[in-house]
C-alpha cells in the first residue's frame, strides 16, 4: 500500500492511490505521500502533465481513513503549520495541469481532491458525494469553496447540505467530470489528454492555468492587464520563436520549456 508515482510517457507522470482494501482512503502516512508526489508533479521539469488515479475499479479514493484519524493526537501548533505535507486540494499551487481518471466512489477527500484537478474522465459506475454533514463535520481542504464554485448554486448546495451521491450521467450533465467512458477506455483517454497537453508549450499552459484560476480573484481588468505582462514576458523565450518557426515552417513544434 502505497502512493505510487512513474512517468509513463515523457512529460506524464501518473500518480496512483494504492490502497484497494480501503477504498483507497488515505491515513496519515497516504497524505504524507501524497504531498510528496504533489511536490515532485511541481518541482520536476520533465513533468508536463499529471494523471491521478486509484487502484482497481472500486475507487479513485474514499477521502481520508476516518478510523485512522480518530483518537489520533495533533498538537495545536500543528494548526499553524500550515505548509506542511501540503496537498493540490489544500493550497498547493502547482501550475501544470493534472488530470483525474475516476475509476469507482469519488467520496469526501476524493471529491475535494478531484476539484482541485483540472480534466476529469470517469466511468459509468463512478458515484461523487462530499458526505461529511453525515459525519458531524464539513468537507474541507475547499469542499465547501470548489463545490459551489464549480457547480450551478441549487445543485452544489443539494450536494453539501444532503450529502447525498451524484452518479457519473449526473457529474458528466453538471460538467463535474469531463467524460465518462467505459472502463478499459479510462486510461486511454486520460492519457489522450496528458499527450496533447504535453505537446504544447509548457511555459505557455502553466501561464494559462495561473490565469484562468487566478482571474476571479483578479477581476476582468486585473485579469486582462495579467494576460498583457504575461504575454510580454513568453514572447521573450525560446518556445515562442520555436512556435512561430514551426508554424511556418508547418511541422509539429518542438518545446523545451525554455
């Protein structure tokens, strides 16, 4: 049991929760694990794109191990602490783009962690809740922040005030989840997507991540005068020439990230 990370093309890298006996629930010692994969996804520079999935066809993950958890000692200076093991769904930013492949139950930290993903492929069997008012407490690590910010207002406080589950036709109609396919495509089309990112310019996709996640707390000037300085500073590097060169020259592009 484990968290297990491999570049399996170059510029992907596959993150995978590998805990099947649990649902793929994570304890202490999964999240650590966790965030040590998220760190690498953001440090690496052969890392153009990331994968995140589960082990098996039961769960992509069950959120955390409650029983884990309980009783469990944290010291109140833990409180403050608030970089560490941080995870993609706590505040860690990482700018290259991430991509879920639901494999089964997307519940509670599964589903604050696949709102922090930016392409999601899922299959028919896959079912998302964010249950915690079940359990006495709230989804946190941005349940209650993404949920309503991703989904129609009715329909997010349906799913934080009930708790109750959507199943994949409804996470597809909601535009939760990209596209449910069939299992022994989920994979496929994951990666599909992981290879036409990684073909493009990754300075460029990164810039256009920050952007398009930083702009509502820019507003529509803030964010236009953003796009300007942005533009500006990757008009200066090597993947732009390389770009327009390729253009003209009318073959595939060659980016280094440089």
């Amino acid at each position: 049991m484990s968290i297990d990370f491999s570049m399996i093309e170059e510029g992907i890298a596959l993150i995978t929760i590998n805990r099947p006996d649990k649902r793929n629930a994570m304890d202490a010692e999964h999240y650590h694990g966790l965030s040590q994969a998220w760190q690498r996804v953001r440090d690496d520079s052969a890392v153009r794109v990331a994968i995140i999935t589960g082990v098996g066809d039961k769960a992509f993950s069950a959120g955390a191990d409650l029983k884990s958890w309980i009783g469990r000692k944290v010291e109140l200076e833990e409180f403050w602490q608030t970089q560490k093991d941080q995870l993609l769904n706590r505040g860690l930013e990482i700018w290259k783009p991430v991509i879920a492949a639901v494999n089964g139950y997307c519940l509670a930290g599964g589903m604050t962690l696949l709102l922090a993903t930016d392409i999601r492929i899922a299959v028919p069997h896959a079912t998302f809740s964010v249950a915690e008012v079940k359990r006495g407490i709230i989804a946190g690590n941005g349940g209650t922040q993404r949920t309503m910010a991703q989904l129609p207002h009715a329909i997010a406080m349906e799913m934080l005030l009930t708790g109750d589950s959507m199943d994949a036709a409804a996470a597809e109609r909601w535009g939760l989840v990209n596209r449910v396919v069939a299992p022994d495509a989920l994979m496929e089309t994951a990666l599909g997507y992981a290879r036409r990112i990684a073909q493009n310019a990754p300075l460029a996709v990164q810039a256009a991540k920050e952007l398009a996640i930083r702009g509502p707390e820019l507003g529509l000037a803030g964010g236009l005068r953003m796009e300007q300085m942005v533009n500006k500073i990757l008009m200066g590097s090597a993947d732009s020439r390389e770009g327009a060169l390729a253009f003209s020259e009318k073959r595939p592009a060659r980016f280094t990230g440089a």
